[in-house]
C-alpha cells in the first residue's frame, strides 16, 4: 500500500494518508479496466489546477456565446450556422451542447457539473470570497428540482428559448447570476446552487443513475483508516455538498475526482448500469423524484415539446377565439405582451398573443395532467400487484421509468439538432430508424429494471410478471407520447 498527500484547500496544509490499493493485477479484461479507472480517477485528482483552467476557458466561451447574439440582428433566410453567430450560438447550445449533456449524464456521471460546468464554476468561485451565511432551510427544500424544473420548460417555451437569442440570454444568463449571487451568500467554497438550485440539478441527479462509473466507497477502508491513526485527517472540499462517507450512488456526486483515495477507501469504479436503481434507490421513499419523473419528464417535457406540431392545441385556440368573437371579446386575441413574457418577433411573423400563451400553458398542464396520472395508476397497480401497499415500492417502481423519460427528453432536444442540420441541407434519412430504436431499446430497458426491482418484493413469479407487466404499460405511454409527436403528428 503506497501513501499521497491529502492538502485541505482552506488551511493550506497536508497529511500522509493510505492511498487505495490499484485493482488486482490479474490479467484479465475485468481487472485492466477496473485499473484504468482507478488511474483515471487518479489523474481527476492530481490534475485540479488544469481541471480549473479548463472551466474558465468554457466559462469566456459560454459568456460570448450567450450574451453577444442577444445584441445582433436576427439572422436572415440565407444564412448558415457556419457564417452567422447567432445561429451558431443557437446550434451549439440547443443543438449540441443541452442534448448531449444528457447524455454525457448516462455514459458518465455527472462529469458535466464536476470538471465543466460554467455556472459551478463561477458559483464556487464567487463563495470563496462570499459571505459564507450558513444554507437557509429554504434553499434545502427537496420539491426545488421539480419546480425550477417545471417552470424553466413552461416559461422557455413561453418565449421560445430554442429559436432566439434574447430569451436564451435572460434563461441562461439569469440562472448563471442566480449561481454568483447564491454562491456569494451562502456556504464557503461550496455550490449551493448546484446542490438544490439548479433548474437541472434533479434531472442530471436522476439520469446519473444510470451511468456505469461512480467513485465508491468502501466503507471498511474508510473505518480501518479511522482507527490506524488518521482520525483527524484534513477533510476534502467536496463541493456539492454530497456526504462522502455515506455516498452510494452517482446521483449527487460531480464526478470532480478530488476524492479518489481519500482515506484509502474512495476510487473511480465501473459498475452494472443497474445498480443504483434496483440497490440503491428504493432504499427511502423520494416523492420529489417520483414527481419529477412522472409528471415532469414524462408529462410536462412531452407537453412542451408537443404543442408546436399538436392539431389539439390549434383545434381547442380555434374554438375558444370563435367563442370569443361571438361574445365580443377580442382583446385576447389583439394584446401582444413583450418578448420576455411571451413570443414577440414581428419581423420573423412569429409572435404569441394572450389567448396563444394562456392555450399553450393550458395544454402543457393538461398533457403532464394526463401522463403523469395514467403512468401513476399503472405504478400504483404495479406496487399492489407485489403484495400489501407500499408507498417505497410505489416510488422505488417509479425509479425504473428513468431510461424511457430520459430517452424521450432527450429525443425532444435533438429536434432542434435534427432540424438545423436539415436546413442546411444535410442528409439525415436514418433519424426515424435512430429514433424509434432508441425509444424501443429504452422502453425494454425500462421494463428491466421493473422486472429486477420487482424481484425484491417477491419470488412469486405471478406477481412478478403482473408488476412488469403494469411497468411495461406505463413505460408505453412514454413511448405514445414520442410516437404521436414524430411519427403522427
């Protein structure tokens, strides 16, 4: 066993401490990878300073991309991704970097927030020279990942965040000041805003789950490392604010690597895609996930997305003008609210009335409404189905409709990539089949995890099959909604 040096960020000083043993030098495939990524975790650790400068170069990057195309003209017909800056800005944040950053949430963790992240950045940056107050119970309250969620999506697509600068600039710059000023308050050099603020902090907590790396923990490391004389060991800046010792899964962790070997009982691990979700989630209920996942990933994202192409929402905005018109009203229909409350580019014919945006909240609500209460009853037979109620079950079930809802998230924003590259000509026949794959593959990886979860309540394999089976129903309704918006609509 070697030893490192461990240096506490704030007083300056280190400590010899055991370092983790490398994986088994057995030459195997399981063994070389286990070591590569306990080297690699390694180098996370020893690599913070290159780490750093890396986010501050996204940091200008992001600044310019963000704020300059708010402040230029609109493109014209004729221009191209390649020689306009808006419309590059545009493609490189909706088209490229908000989908795949998802995705990197699935392949890697949290990696995102942890070594790139302009806002965690310039968060934990701004509470090293705060006022470091303690975190208010307000802040720590567990429905924020839902709520920020929710109204993030409405209000985005209330301005139509995707198509214009300016929206993009009061959406992402606003959540970026919110981190500075939450960071300058509160907590000394933490990200409180990642750690509950962050509009997408519940959404990446959630799809991190499914990421088959984590750092683990061996918690009898950790004791034995206590007991040898390493009590007082200086203690690492674990900036989220996730509690090490105790850390089971990849859901809070950034994947920032300043851990890796702490106490001889961290490193960077490969693990089963599963795991988490069927060992480690239904440990406690969590209804905040629960919420956002059925009603918000599933219902309010499909919503949003939905509502552009939907002949509902037009038919039901047709009706109600009609009833209007007949009853003299028409002030609905004519009071045209600034750009920053909805839609409102006259130059482009693109512009939302009241009636426009009072229909389009409506039908968001209606469809998360709808979705999330046909998913809920399916959960809901799925849980009786193992035995006596059981609101853990309920939630742990829930847990399993993960790669569905991610996928369809996922599915919607890549709209946009599909879209722009289309318009500038490019040939993409294959993305029907892509996309029906990917709905198909996460759809039965979500019955699979149904199936697994399922086993730990019974071995009956009567009741078994019955909750999958109701598993299976709700993670269809997830594919419908896609379904509908690609294919039918």
């Amino acid at each position: 066993m070697t030893a490192f040096l461990v240096a506490d960020p704030e007083k300056g000083f280190a400590e010899r401490l055991p370092e983790v043993s490398p994986p088994d030098s057995e030459p195997t495939q399981r063994a070389l990878l286990a070591r590569g990524f306990y080297n690699f975790g390694e180098w996370l650790r020893r690599r913070q300073s290159l780490i750093q400068r890396v986010q501050w170069a996204i940091v200008l990057i992001y600044i310019a991309l963000v704020a300059t195309p708010a402040f230029l003209p609109l493109p014209g017909r004729m221009a191209h991704i390649w020689d306009n800056l808006t419309l590059f800005a545009q493609f490189a944040f909706w088209g490229l970097w908000w989908p795949f950053v998802l995705l990197s949430m699935i392949l890697v963790g949290r990696a995102w927030c942890g070594l790139f992240c302009p806002e965690g950045a310039l968060s934990e940056t701004t509470s090293r020279f705060g006022r470091g107050y303690a975190v208010p119970r307000w802040i720590t309250w567990k429905g924020w990942p839902f709520v920020a969620f929710v109204c993030t999506t409405i209000y985005g697509q209330m301005v139509s965040v995707y198509q214009y600068p300016k929206p993009a600039l009061l959406i992402l710059g606003g959540s970026t000041a919110g981190a500075i000023v939450v960071g300058y308050l509160y907590g000394r050099n933490k990200r409180v805003w990642c750690r509950y603020l962050c509009p997408v902090n519940g959404v990446f907590g959630l799809l991190a789950k499914l990421a088959p790396v984590h750092f683990s923990v061996d918690q009898d490391a950790w004791t034995a490392s206590r007991l040898s004389g390493h009590a007082h060991a200086p203690p690492i800046n674990c900036a989220p604010l996730v509690p090490i010792r105790t850390m089971r899964g990849a859901s809070d962790c950034h994947m920032c690597g300043r851990c890796s070997s702490f106490r001889g009982a961290i490193s960077l691990a490969p693990r089963s895609p599963d795991h988490e979700i069927v060992h480690v989630a239904g440990s406690t209920p969590k209804p905040a996930e629960t919420l956002l996942i059925v009603f918000g990933l599933l219902g309010v994202a499909a919503g949003a997305f939905h509502w552009s192409v939907s002949p509902w929402y037009v038919a039901i905005k047709q009706a109600i003008a009609e009833q209007l018109i007949d009853m003299g009203i028409v002030w609905p229909m004519q009071l045209q609210p600034p750009w920053w409350i909805l839609t409102d580019y006259p130059e482009v014919n693109d512009q939302l009335t009241l009636l426009d945006g009072a229909v389009l909240l409506a039908y968001i609500v209606a469809t998360a409404a709808v979705i999330g209460t046909a998913v809920s009853i399916c959960l809901w037979a799925a849980a009786r189905s193992l035995g006596p109620w059981s609101s853990t079950r309920f939630h742990h079930l829930a847990q399993s409709l993960i790669p569905i809802a991610a996928c369809g998230v996922f599915l919607g924003l890549s709209a946009t990539t599909v879209t722009m590259l289309r318009a500038e000509g490019l040939p993409i026949g294959f993305v029907g089949l892509l996309r029906g794959a990917l709905l198909a593959g996460a759809a039965l990886w979500s019955v699979w995890l149904g199936w697994r979860i399922a086993g730990l309540s019974t071995l009956t394999s009567i009741r078994r099959s019955a909750a999958t089976a109701c598993v299976a129903a709700a993670a269809s309704i997830g594919v419908g909604s896609w379904v509908l918006f690609f294919w039918i609509w």
